[in-house]
C-alpha cells in the first residue's frame, strides 16, 4: 500500500506543477494547434479535434507511467 501512496502524491505533484505551467500561459501557443490536429470551419459550424496533440499527451504519459512503475 505504501507504493500506492507514493505513486499517489508523485503524480498529484507532477500535476499541480503541470497545471502552474498551463495556468501562466506556458504551452499556450503550440499545444493544440499542431499539424496534424484536425479543424473544420464551414459557416456557423466548427469542428476541431487535436489528434496530433492527444497522440503526443498520450505518449509522454505512457512514458512517464512506464518510469514509475520501474
């Protein structure tokens, strides 16, 4: 169970800190406009979906996650 806890308050940190950067504008810029992310504009409608960016997050967790569990 400690295991549990200290993965717990490692990820919490992690995001706080994740959260600090998006919260000053850092990121602001690139992430969800990269090539790739898929938007459709046509009269009042608008489709946007970051394909790009969520194929990019989910790696970098993967990664992250792969670190912890070693």
């Amino acid at each position: 169970m400690k295991e549990v806890g200290k993965f717990l308050m490692i990820a919490g940190l992690f995001l706080v800190g994740l959260g600090l950067l998006f919260w000053s504008g850092w990121g602001r810029g690139w992430l969800g406009r990269l090539p790739g992310d898929i938007h459709v504009s046509r009269g009042n409608f608008s489709f946007y979906f970051p394909l790009t960016t969520c194929i990019l997050l989910s790696l970098v967790l993967t990664f992250l996650l792969w670190l912890f569990r070693r």
